[in-house]
C-alpha cells in the first residue's frame, strides 16, 4: 500500500523556473531603510572585498552557525568561498555583499546576504557580523532580496526526477513540487509547478527561524542531520515564487501560464525588468 501510495504522489518531471543570471555587470545594489539612521545596501562581490569577506568568516559566532561550521583558517579559503559568487559563477549564485550605512558616518561591510546555491533548488543565505546582530537589519536586508530576487527574468526549465540518487537532493526537489496549487494526475508526467527559495535552518537556531518567517517563508519539513559530531536537525522553510499564477490568468507583466484540461503548461513567462 505504502508504494502504491508512493507511485501515486511522486510526479517524475516537473517544469519550472529558474532565475536568468548573470545581470549585467554593473555594480549597482539594492538600498533600503533600516529605521531613521541607517541604510543598508546589498552589492555586488567584487575581487577586491576579499579582506572584507574574510573578517566576516572569521567571526566564531558567526561561523558556527554555517554550514562550514569554523572560521576560514586563512585568505585562500575565503577565496575559494568568494570565488562562487564571482564571474564566471555569477551566472549560478546570486550572493550579494551586504553593506550599511549610519547617519553621516562611511559605508562599512556588515555581512553577505543572497542565493548561494540554485541546485536542486534555489537557496537563500545570510550572515551578519555580530556587531549588527538584533537591529533588524537581516529581516530587511532579505525582504529587499526577495523584492529583486522574484522580479528577475526567468527561463522555463524541466526538471526529472529519475536518476536522482542523492536522497537530499530528491526531498528538496519535493519540497518544490508540493508547492504545486495544480491537481495531481498520475497519468500526466508534465506538471508546472511555481519556483522556490528554499531556507535550510538549524533548529537551534532561533534569529533565522524569525527572519524567514517575518520574510513569508513558511514551514515544510525537518530533516535529522547525522554527522560524526553528533546529530542536529535541518529546518526547511520555503518562500513561493509570488508572480506565479497556474489558473490561466496573468499577473501584472509578471507571469502568464495557461491552463489546458488537466494539464499545465507554462505558456510564456515574463518578468519585469530587472532593477539592475
Ligand atoms: C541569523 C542572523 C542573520 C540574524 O540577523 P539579525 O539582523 O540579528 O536578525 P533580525 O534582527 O532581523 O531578527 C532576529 C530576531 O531573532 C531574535 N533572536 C536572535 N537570536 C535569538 C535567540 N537565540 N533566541 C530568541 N530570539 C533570538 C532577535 O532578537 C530578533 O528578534 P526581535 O526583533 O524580536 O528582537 C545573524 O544572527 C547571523 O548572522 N547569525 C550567524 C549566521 C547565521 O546564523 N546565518 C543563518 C544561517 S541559516
């Protein structure tokens, strides 16, 4: 009965979206308002921010809380951090530095904020340096991220769930199809289902379990992580790609899909223009 019920719910391929990266390569940035006496910007990496990146990835407290665990042991490390979000691997994160602003006082790196990852799904990340910790600012920093993040042109793309072997990978993509609001038919093995931003939290960790959730992402799963450490438990929060509309209507200039009897299909795809 459990695998019938399993052949039954599993779909086998997908459409979705998918972010079109890179931007061009001007440096321009997202700015937004912490309160009346910061300003909080998120920019492009740069090669030059190396020195700035590595005194974030060495703050402990910082550190522990990744999924690196421990501070980078020298610059080649962050280097090779950094090096994901820098060309040519802008075209597969979208990882922006974050930097503040208070009254008339120089702009100063506090953090990195952004998608780190876009496989299997697209994930979110942030850290902020310690200093700026309790003032909001990673709330706002990620609900400015998501106003641009959903805004970018995007391509269809179809996903296959056959072959998938890595077990991780297989319960993130589910994550992303459950989203699906369309009707589940085993016959048709082409469904559309609405982009993800996934947020892959520790469970102890407290500040980031608000800041998801004050963003809109909603609770999906928990997974036990086992390690030679010890075991810890993996919170899965998800955000839904809002311009998305599987009934056939269009949404703004934002997404048009269509609907043809039970089946989905995405019939065009538009975005607005990015802000970059
Ligand atoms: C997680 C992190 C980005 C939060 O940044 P922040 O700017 O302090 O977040 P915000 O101020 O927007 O919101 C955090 C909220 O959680 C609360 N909070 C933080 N730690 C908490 C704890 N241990 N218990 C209860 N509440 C906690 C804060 O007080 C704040 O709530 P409040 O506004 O009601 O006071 C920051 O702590 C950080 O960089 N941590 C290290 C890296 C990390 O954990 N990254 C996320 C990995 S999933």
């Amino acid at each position: 009965m459990a695998e019938r019920q399993q052949r039954e719910t599993i779909p086998i391929r997908y459409k979705t979206t998918r972010p079109i990266l890179p931007l061009t390569p001007d440096r321009k940035v997202i700015e937004t308002y912490v309160n009346d006496t910061t300003t909080i910007q998120l920019r492009r990496f740069e090669p030059t921010d190396l020195e700035h990146v590595h005194r974030l990835r060495t703050q402990e407290e910082v550190m522990v809380s990744t999924s690196a665990g421990i501070c980078d042991a020298n610059h080649s490390v962050t280097q090779t951090w950094m090096d994901r979000f820098l060309p040519p691997n802008d075209a597969s994160t979208f990882d922006l530095m974050l930097w503040a602003k208070q009254d008339d006082e120089p702009w100063e790196h506090i953090g990195v904020l952004g998608c780190h990852k876009f496989e299997p799904v697209p994930h979110i990340g942030y850290m902020l340096r310690t200093e700026w910790w309790g003032k909001t600012i990673a709330t706002k920093a990620l609900q400015a991220f998501l106003g641009t993040w959903w805004t970018l042109k995007r391509r269809q793309v179809e996903v296959d769930l056959r072959g998938v072997e890595d077990e991780h990978g297989l319960h993130l993509m589910r994550l992303e199809w459950d989203d699906s609001k369309t009707h589940l038919n085993p016959s048709v093995d082409m469904q559309a289902v609405p982009e993800i931003l996934l947020a892959e939290i520790d469970e102890r960790n407290i500040g980031s379990i608000k800041v998801v959730e004050r963003c809109g992402f909603k609770y999906r799963a928990r997974e036990t992580v086992v390690e030679e450490q010890g075991s810890f438990v993996l919170l899965d929060y998800t955000a839904t790609n809002p311009t998305a509309q599987f009934a056939g209507k269009s949404n703004d200039k934002a997404a048009r899909f269509c609907l043809l009897s039970e089946r989905v299909i995405i019939a065009g795809l538009e975005s607005l223009e990015s802000p970059f």
